[in-house]
C-alpha cells in the first residue's frame, strides 16, 4: 500500500462519518420545520376556532373538564412553560452553554423543535374557559373580526419572510452546513414592514389573538397573557440585538416605533 493509499484509507471513513451527521442533520432540520409549520397551522385554528378538533373554546376531552381556578391554573402553568423555554433558549449565554452540546447547525432547529413541542402540549391540555366576555353580534362586524385575525397571521408569516424565513426556523442553517457553506455573520436589515415598526411578528401575534367576533374568558386569558409575554420578549430580545448591533440598532430604535405604525418611537 503506498502512502498516498494508507491516506485516503485513512481519512474515508471520517469523510464518509461527517457526510451521514450532514445528512442526518439536515433530514432532522426538515422534521423541525414540518412540526412547526404543523403547529402554526394547527395554533390558526386553535386561536380562531376553525377546523381543528379541539380550539380555545372547545375540547373533544370529556377528562379535560376543569373548575375555574383548576383550568386557569392549567393553563398558566401551560403558558409559562412556552413563554420559559422561548425566551431562555434564545439568549446569547443559554446557546453558548447549549451548543457544547447540541452541534451548532442544529442548534436553531433544536430550539424550533422543542417549542413546536411545548405549543402542541398547550393546545393538547388546555382548559377552555367558556363564559362570554363580548360577542359581536352584527354579521358584518363579526366577519371584519375574522378577516382582521386572519390578516394578523398573514402578518405573521410575511414577516418571517421579509427577514429569511428559512433562517429564522432552522433550515438555512442545516442546508448550508449539507452544502459545506458557511453561514455568514447576521446583518442588521430592515426589509419593507421593519422601516414601520420595529417587530411586524409580534404586531400580527397581537392582532390575531385580539381580533375575535366571540371573547371568553379562556381566550381573554390566552390573549392577555400571549400579550404580556411579547413584551417581556421583545425588551429580552432588543436587549440582545443592542449588544449585537451596537449604535446601528440604537439608532433603528429612536426612528422606529416598537409596534404601532408611524407612533412616536418607544
């Protein structure tokens, strides 16, 4: 055997060893994004109460059933789950200590993965609090809310896709590493929606939970709490983007308002 053989002998089976990870972390990347991609379709029929099974007004779970305080307290603690895993597995110091780990190009699609997760154990156990708060009863006002909701998801996803979709959820990330690409540094953009307010997402998550023709008291709960949470996310989340992007951020913050279009910047 020459020296050139006892090389490629050598060195084969870790080549071979580092394409199966690729490929399997990109099979696994592709799992991440279909169970989201599941649990966002399936939290539009929830939050709206269309289609699906089982809805934030109505569970097909007789052993679901719940006291008042039982099912707020369920569902608190439902909530808390998400909003805890969302925002700690976001930061900074959490993916430094995470991706001694979990390997770094799947580092995103674990993270998308486990609060597909915690969102589906939400809807699976959530407690309907069924006393009516408002309902609409023009036809026509009613269906305006609906719409209105319906746009606050389309908000949603348009946004996602201002700012690379694929990336936000993981797959441009374990596409480039099948590929052998580097995934280049973040850059501070501001597509279209982001020169009007500074977070378009959690401007159409607000809108479509708020936008309802019927308001119970599960759903005002739902809302209210969604709500509160995307403040304390986006304070987390800017504190994170300062640090990152220095003055450049700073300055994108004096100009542009936080969630309401063309309102003085907050």
């Amino acid at each position: 055997m020459t020296q050139l053989d006892h090389q490629v002998h050598s060195v084969g089976p870790e080549v071979a060893g580092l394409r199966t990870f690729k490929f399997i972390a990109f099979l696994y990347g592709i799992a991440a994004y279909l169970a989201f991609f599941v649990t966002i379709l399936y939290a539009i029929g929830f939050v709206t109460g269309l289609v699906v099974p089982k809805t934030i007004d109505k569970t097909i779970d007789i052993g679901t059933q719940a006291s008042t305080t039982e099912a707020v307290i369920i569902n608190l603690l439902l909530m808390s789950l998400f909003a805890v895993q969302h925002s700690v597995m976001a930061r900074h110091q959490f993916k430094a200590w995470w991706t001694q780990f979990v390997p770094k190009p799947v580092e995103r699609s674990t993270y998308v993965l486990l609060a597909s997760l915690s969102l589906l154990l939400l809807f699976w156990q959530w407690r309907p609090l069924p006393a009516v708060i408002w309902s609409v009863e023009d036809p026509d006002l009613a269906v305006t809310l609906v719409t209105l909701s319906f746009a606050g998801w389309v908000l949603v996803f348009t946004s996602t896709y201002l700012i690379n979709h694929f990336e936000l959820f993981g797959l441009h990330q374990v596409t480039n590493h099948l590929i052998g690409k580097e995934t280049p540094p973040p850059r501070f953009k501001t597509p279209l929606l982001y020169n009007f307010v500074r977070h378009p997402i959690y401007l159409g998550f607000i809108i479509a939970f708020w936008a309802a023709p019927t308001m119970t008291a599960g759903h005002l709960l739902f809302a209210a709490v969604t709500t509160l949470y995307i403040f304390v996310g986006i304070a987390l989340e800017e504190h994170d983007l300062v640090a990152l992007f220095g003055d450049e951020y700073r300055q994108y913050k004096q100009r542009v308002s936080m969630l309401i279009p063309w309102r003085r910047s907050l």
